[in-house]
C-alpha cells in the first residue's frame, strides 16, 4: 500500500521506456554513422532542457518524484525525436519500429 503513491511516476517511467524502445538505437546509429556531432549537439540541447525541467518541476512545482518522471520522459521524447528526425534528414533511414508496417 505504501508503494501506491509512486503508481503515477512509474507509468511515466514505463511511458517513456517505451518511446526509447520504440524509437530504436537512435544513439547509437548516429555515431556509427559519422553523425557525431550532431548527436552531441542533441544530447547537449536535451540534457539542458532536462535539467531546467527538473528546477522546474522538482524545485518550483515542488512535485518531487512525479516531477522528476516528467522531466524524464520530456527528456527522453524530446532526445529520440530529434534524433529520429536528424536520421530520417541525413541517412533517408526510419529506425522506428512501427508494428505491422513495412516501408517498401
């Protein structure tokens, strides 16, 4: 009964374990592919907004561990659409897994 308080940001943290699931090795399709620097140009730009979304939501809201499970998922939605957009722009590649869709 205790752990019930914490349903709310586990279902976020699930939500957004499963975007990074689905939007596939996002990271590591960058680097593998030259693209670098424009993985850390994301990752720089994410990592900045999440932490302003933590002083934000952590520090001003003051929602504690809900807070904390947004920011994560703004974090992750943000990073893996970025990333997905900068492959689909230089590698004309779709690493997102959409089930029962071929792209032929």
């Amino acid at each position: 009964e205790e752990y019930m308080f914490h349903i709310g940001a586990f279902l976020i943290l699930l939500l957004a374990n499963f975007i990074d699931t689905t939007c596939g090795p996002v990271g590591y399709l960058l680097n593998m592919t030259g693209k670098e620097q424009s993985f850390v140009h994301i990752m720089i730009g994410t990592t900045m907004m999440r932490v302003i979304l933590l002083l934000v939501f952590v520090g001003y809201f003051q929602m504690g561990i809900l807070g904390a499970a947004l920011s994560h998922l703004g974090f992750t939605l943000l990073w893996n659409l970025l990333s997905l957009v900068t492959i689909r722009k230089h590698l004309n590649f779709q690493s997102l897994y959409i089930p029962f869709y071929s792209n032929k």
